[in-house]
C-alpha cells in the first residue's frame, strides 16, 4: 500500500507510521459509506490497530494504487466495541 500524505489530516496523538499501520492490521474493519455526502465524494472509513495495539479510525480514498488519509483519529468508545466484535466474528469463523 501506498500512502499519498497532503496536509496534515492525522490527530496531534497520532504518527502517520500508525495511521498506516492500522491499514496493514489483519483484523481492520473496512466500511463503505451509507450517507450521500461519503458516498458522493468516494471516502471510506478504516478501523484498525496499529503494532502497539492503538486502535486508529480513519477517513480515506483510494484509487487502487494510493491511499490518501483524510482524517485519522484514536479510536472512542463506540468503535472500540465495533472492532473487537468483528474480530471475535472473524476469529471464530475460522474456528470453524
């Protein structure tokens, strides 16, 4: 994957090395949009962890080849419990 990095869309908490991290996370959970807006400017949303376990929630687009962040953010509470349940799901589907 490759990072297009414009501005500074990343939290003051955040490195941008964690921000990719969380993309490379087996377990992130991709979501498209179900508002108009999103939809309309083709963004995407990211939920991942980054090597220390930081759960990261990013704004983005892509072209295929380039991942331009548009905001990324520590992970609240809401989607906290939004990512572990989707790992536990996927956990257990290899299980079976």
């Amino acid at each position: 994957m490759e990072f297009e990095w414009a501005g500074q869309p990343v939290n003051g908490s955040l490195k941008t090395q964690e921000v990719e991290e969380s993309f490379e996370d087996p377990f992130a959970v991709r979501l498209l949009p179900d508002s108009a807006r999103f939809a309309a400017q083709a963004r995407y949303f990211n939920l991942g962890k980054t090597a220390q376990g930081t759960g990261v929630f990013s704004v983005y687009r892509a072209n295929g080849r380039l991942i331009r962040v548009v905001l990324a953010r520590p992970f609240v509470a809401e989607e906290t419990f939004l990512y572990d349940r989707q790992q536990a799901r996927t956990l257990t589907q290899k299980e079976l």
